[in-house]
C-alpha cells in the first residue's frame, strides 16, 4: 500500500506538434490530496510511523499541509499543522478537513514554522515541506512509473520551489539510469531562488516573496537542490507570474483540470515547447498540480492581470 495513487501519462494532443515532439503529461493533480506532495510526504511519513512517530508536525499552509494532513488521516496519526495569519480560509479548510489541528501563527512563514520547530518532541515527526531525503525518494517514485509505462522521455519540465521535486525527479531518473535525460527547472519571477542561486554560483536567500505562485515561495532552496542542479547540469527558466496564470487558464480549456499558478509556471514552459525545447522529441511535463487557486481567482487574475 502507498498513500500516493499511479497517475495518468497522457500526451497532451494540445501542447505536442501534428508530428514531431510529444509533450507527455504526467498528471499529479490527480493525487488525492491534489499535488505530487503526498509521493514523497506520504512515504516519509510511513517511515516515521516505522521509527515509531505518533504525531506528524507541518509548518506549511498549502498542499504539503494538505498532503501531511492526508497522510496523517490515512495512516491514524494526529497531525498537527502551525500556518502564518496570511494563509487563506480555503486552506485552512482543506487541511482540518482531513482531521489536522490548524494553529495559526505569526505574520509569516518564518515565525509559524519557528512555533512548529519549537513543538517537536521525541514522539513526533516534523514533515519537512521539500527539504528531507525521504522526501526525494517518495516522489522519485513517479519516474518509476513513467519507466513502467515504457516511455522514454528525452527532456522533463518541472517547477522548483524548494526544490524537492526536482531532486525526487533527479533521484528517479538515476535510479532508473536516465541520467543523461536534461531537467528544465522554471520557476516565476519573484520566487527564482534556484535561478539566482546559479547565475551567483552559490546558495543566495530572497529578501521576500513577490510572486503569485505561492507553492514557489522558498526564499533559498535546499542546499542539496542547488548542488544537485550544479552536478546535473539543470536548466534553469524563469516566467512571467501573468505567463503562469494564462498556462492554468488554457490547461483548464485544454485537459479539464485545475492547477496552481505553481504548476502553470512548467505548463507555460510546455506551452512554448516548439520554441524552448525544440530539438526534443519526447517531452515530459510534471503536472504538480496544487489546490490552493480556485477557477475564480484563476480567472480573475488572467482578466485582470497579476
Ligand atoms: C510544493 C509545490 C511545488 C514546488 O515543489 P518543491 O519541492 O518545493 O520545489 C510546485 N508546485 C506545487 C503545486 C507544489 O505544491
């Protein structure tokens, strides 16, 4: 048993050319708790339970909160998940409706996730959003899949926050000796701290956060993403927040499924496929996902801009 489900692999008949490159979408937002988070959350928190935890502690207001409180439910854990006071009513929704105690706590993530440092007893396990080794090996599994289905992608587009995504996907293309398979990395404008972290050549922390894409917002990757993405030779790509926003609304038109402006940051990358990864012919896009954007406020920033 697994607390993350198979995804679909569909080739997007919109974003592929008539003949020549297809994109390949490997559909994460299908995940019960709405992201690839629960890949990598729900396997560390399996093991945790193993080493004996009996509470799950999260410091994140969106879908790491979400996947934690999942994975808690679903393995008979408490969890208990601390959020800053500029975290929306929807997610505080969605995390106590999988059983979580919501605390809300402090004017950003910083002070939430000091309380939530602070609570961590013995007993209990605190479930890092992007920055643990487990983390990486959970979602690697997803690559697992694309392998199982036979196809071979010659290039992955994905979006970094903190960058656990990325190392689970560089973890699974090794594991699966792929290695020579080029990662894209796109994040937005004002959430680029793995792109500033490569053009300085070392480990840089954001003053703050400008962008929409939330789930984006890690002020400094972890350290193993940035040397990870140094050894590998990632790409790095930035969008525009407004790029992000109209990738979200065209998916919806396209594949009928809701995303993050997160996860629109890749698709806007896919969108421009022909252009920005012309010359490959199998195009793997991770369709992250995420559940903190409604259709309404999707809109609304596409009408009105961002
Ligand atoms: C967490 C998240 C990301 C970024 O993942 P990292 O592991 O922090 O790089 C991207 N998209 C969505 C929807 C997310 O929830």
């Amino acid at each position: 048993m697994t607390l993350h489900i198979q995804t679909p692999l569909l080739e997007s008949g919109a974003m592929s050319a008539p003949r020549g490159q297809i994109v390949w979408l490997k559909m994460e937002a299908m995940q019960p708790p709405g992201s690839f988070k629960i890949r990598g959350i729900g396997h560390a928190c399996e093991e945790y339970v193993r080493r004996g935890a009996t509470r799950f502690i999260s410091s994140s207001g969106g879908n790491a909160g979400i996947a934690a409180a999942y994975a808690g439910r679903r393995l008979g854990v408490p969890v208990l998940v601390v959020v800053p006071e500029t975290t929306t009513e929807r997610a505080k929704q969605l995390i106590r409706r999988e059983g979580a105690e919501v605390v809300v706590h402090g004017a950003s993530f910083q002070e939430a996730n000091a309380l939530a440092q602070s609570m961590v007893t013995p007993a209990d396990a605190f479930i890092h959003p992007f920055d643990d080794p487990l983390l990486w090996q959970g979602h690697a599994s997803m690559i697992d899949e694309v392998a199982a289905a036979g196809i071979k992608p010659d290039a992955v587009v994905l979006s970094v926050g903190g960058g656990g995504l990325m190392c689970g996907v560089i973890e699974g293309l090794r594991r699966n000796r792929w290695e020579s398979v080029p990662v894209v990395a796109v994040e937005t404008q004002g959430a680029d701290s793995l792109s500033k972290a490569l053009k300085a050549g070392q480990l840089i922390e954001l003053p703050g956060i400008t962008s929409i894409a939330t789930s984006l917002g890690a002020r400094k990757v972890a350290l193993q993403a940035f040397e990870w993405a140094r050894q590998y030779g990632v790409r790095s790509e930035v969008v525009s927040d407004q790029a992000a926003v109209d990738a979200c609304v065209r998916f919806m038109d396209d594949h009928r499924v809701v995303v993050e402006p997160a996860c629109g940051a890749a698709l806007a990358v896919a969108y421009d496929a022909p252009t920005l990864l012309g010359g490959y012919e199998n195009v793997l896009v991770i369709v992250c996902g995420g559940v903190t954007a409604t259709v309404t406020q999707l809109e609304k920033w596409a009408d009105d801009g961002v």
